[in-house]
C-alpha cells in the first residue's frame, strides 16, 4: 500500500514539473507586445507610432495620396490629433467619451439619427419621429413602435436599436437630451 501511494505521489511530482516547465517555456517564448504577452513597453508603442507615421507619411507621398493636415514630419502629439480627428470625423458631434445624457439643439428641419443604443428623449419644441427602414423606433415609455413622421411627446424615452436610419427630426427648434452616439445633418 506505501509503494502505491509513494508512486502516485512520483507520479504526481513528475506531471508536475513537466507542466511548470511546459508554462517556463510558454512565457519564455513570448516577446513584449505579442500576442502572447499583451503588456507592452514604452519602446513598443514608440514604434507603432512610428509606424503609423511612416505609413500616413508614405501614403500622403504617392500620387492620389489623401491629406488630412498630417505634415510629412509628424510627431506623436499630431498623430494624437489626427487619429482624434478621424474619430470624431466618424463619430459627429457625440464623440465626447461619456455616458452622460447631453443636450442637443436641433434647429427646425434638422434631423438626429441615432447609433445603435442611443437614448433620445424630447425636452421642449415639437419633432417628429425619423424612421427610413421597415421597423420603427421603440417609444419605451408607452411601448409603441414609431413609424415615421409621427409627433413625439415630449420625456418619452425613445432608444435606437440599429444604426439604420432612425432617429428624431425636429420641426421646430427643439432640445433633446440624448445619450450615447449619432449623426446630426
């Protein structure tokens, strides 16, 4: 009976340090900024910047090369700036990083479509739902499904399911709080 149990335990002690070495040699294997080991260095992120830089700086060099005020020199902080830019370029007005509700003017004819999740609630002025696809926009404070054109009131909750062409459009001047991103136009 001790004979067994003193093999098991070999056993055990065996399968033991064939996994830790198995593991040394996993961790062994993986440089900073891999795939393998996610923690990356000062050095790492310098050289993807310069990376970038050099591909905008390439593109903008060849013939039919897009510019978008990246100078041929670009240093971090401009990079910084111009992927900053492009975001908000992508993003409108309601790139701002918050969860917040935020207050939004819309001017009469003016439309507010809204990314998928976007909470728009009507606070004053008179609008109209915007909806260009078959499915409406959920009003969830009554729990009906706005078609378009029809009048919204004003602190119902209205939330966007899909970027899809959905959203308010005012009909006169009109303050919403919304939450979440959208394209105003």
């Amino acid at each position: 009976m001790k004979k067994h149990i003193i093999s098991l335990g070999l056993c055990a002690l065996c399968l033991l340090a064939v996994s830790m070495a198995a593991q040394q040699k996993t961790y062994a294997s993986s440089t900073p900024g891999s795939s393998g080991d996610p923690i990356v260095t000062k050095s790492y992120v310098d050289g993807r910047f310069a990376e970038l830089a050099k591909m905008i700086n390439d593109s903008k060099a060849q013939p039919g090369g897009t510019s978008s005020g990246v100078t041929a020199n670009v240093s971090k902080d401009e990079l910084i700036n111009e992927v900053m830019a492009q975001i908000q370029y992508f993003y409108g007005d309601s790139f701002t990083g918050s969860e917040a509700f935020k207050p939004v003017l819309l001017k009469a004819g003016e439309v507010l479509v809204g990314y998928e999740g976007t909470e728009i609630s009507l606070r004053s002025g008179k609008a109209v739902s915007y909806v260009m696809v078959e499915n409406g926009i959920p009003d969830l404070t009554t729990g009906e499904e706005l078609q378009n054109n029809k009048n919204l009131s004003a602190n119902h909750l209205l939330i966007v399911p899909k970027y899809d062409a959905r959203g308010v459009k005012a009909v006169t001047d009109a303050w919403f709080i919304v939450k979440g991103g959208y394209d105003k136009f």
